[in-house]
C-alpha cells in the first residue's frame, strides 16, 4: 500500500478537530485508520515548505535513496549548509525523516496536496 502524506491549508485547530473525532471513534469502538495530513495555514507557508528546491531535494532524496545530508548535497550539487538548513525544515514538517544518526529518507511514496479556500 503506498504511503501518502496529505498537505492541506488551514488552521491549526483542524488537526485537533481530526484528534478529537478519531478519538471519539475509538472510544464508541470503532476502527480508526490513521490519517497522515499535514496542516500548514495559509498558500505561503506551502509555498515555503515546499519550494522548488526543497521540491528538487525531496524528489532525489525519494528517487536515489536515503543518505547524509552531506552525500545528498553532494548529490544536488549544492551547498551543504542550504541542504542542511532545507533538511531540517524538512523533518520538522515531517516530509523527511532520520532513519539513523547520519542517514535521512522520505518515507512518502507520494505528497497529495490540497488547497481550500
């Protein structure tokens, strides 16, 4: 099953609206799927997160497999402190993560993004 990350636009208070309703469902007994969906707040902050070269390091990182910040600078042909500082925003939002002291990946087969207004 591929693994998707959902990016939607909104407030803060929509990923406690999504807490709240799946603990709901638990507590009546249901089923609960876990939901990956990433809330930023507004177009800008898409924009930010996921700019063309961040959009650049994700798609190498995904398509060459997991490896050092250094390798995957290295690879980009970029500098190693914008990849570092790229990488860090980068699993702060949760599109990459550390798989081992050293070594990075993304764990998504595919980012979905969805934009209300």
């Amino acid at each position: 099953m591929a693994k998707i990350l959902e990016i939607r636009v909104g407030p803060p208070r929509d990923a406690l609206d999504r807490f709240e309703a799946a603990w709901n469902r638990l507590a009546d007994g249901a089923k609960v799927s876990p939901v990956r969906v990433l809330t930023l707040q507004d177009l800008p902050s898409v924009v930010r997160t996921l700019s063309p070269e961040r959009w650049k390091l994700l798609q190498n990182l995904r398509n060459n497999g997991s490896c050092s910040i250094y390798q995957l600078a290295k690879r980009l042909n970029r500098n190693y402190k914008n990849v570092h500082t790229d990488v860090t925003a980068l699993i702060d939002a949760g599109l990459i993560e550390k798989i081992s002291r050293t070594e990075i990946a993304v764990a998504w087969d595919a980012v979905r993004a969805e934009l209300r207004f």
